[in-house]
C-alpha cells in the first residue's frame, strides 16, 4: 500500500521536472522552427544545425540559442512586421469603400436610416469628394 501513496513533496518534485521537460521542448522545437525558416543560412549550415539538434538535442539548443539567439529574434520580429504590414494592407482593402460614389451612399443610407443627422451625412460627403 505504501508504494501506491506518494507525499506531497514528490509531487511538488514531479511537477517541477515535468514542467522543466516541457519548457525544455518548447526551447527545442523553437530552435528547429527557426533554423529550417531562417533562409540565409546554407544547406550545409542547416544539416549540421539539424545533426547537431537532433543527436544532442538539449546541448544542441543551448549552443543553437548562444550562437543565433539575437538573429532569432531579428528574424522574429522581421516576420512580425512582414505580417502585420499584410493584414493592415488587407484590412485597408476590404474596409475602405472603393470611391467616393460608395462612400457617398454608404453615408446616405446611414441618414436615412437615421443613424446619422443632415450635418454628419454633409461632412462624410465633403470628405468622400475631397
């Protein structure tokens, strides 16, 4: 019966190394992700980066994170921006009324539904013919 029951401490302890093994996993797969999208590193660069990785995956990572940690990021943040410029340029596209004529009645079915008064409808159509 004693095997079966375990104290709180070896519980504390085997939530300790289970959350230190996924965090290590987590640090692994980032660094794998990251070589095989970085495009300015060679073939070669990235089989010795994959060997390295994957026969000692932990060590691996650790050199992996010293010696491109800083383009890691570089290149994160790179593509971040890369994103974030297509979804504006997206959002521009399907938000924004493709001329004045649309955005004119777009205005005037907002007044006549009374969601706007006569001066709000005259700014939006100045503004739209500006």
């Amino acid at each position: 019966m004693d095997a079966m029951t375990t104290s709180f401490g070896e519980v504390l302890l085997w939530s300790f190394w289970f959350f230190i093994w996924i965090a290590a996993l987590m640090v692994w797969f980032r660094c794998l992700f990251d070589m095989f999208s970085d495009s300015s590193l060679s073939g070669w660069g990235k089989a010795g980066w994959a060997i390295l990785l994957i026969f000692v995956p932990w060590l691996g990572a650790l050199i992996y994170l010293i010696a491109r940690g800083k383009s890691m990021n570089e290149r994160q943040m790179a593509e971040l921006v890369r994103r974030r410029a297509a979804q504006d340029d997206y959002i521009k596209q399907v938000a924004a009324p493709s001329g004045p004529t649309e955005q004119i009645a777009n205005a005037k079915s907002l007044l006549d539904s009374g969601t706007i008064t006569q001066a709000e409808f005259d700014a939006l159509k100045a503004k739209a013919l500006a």
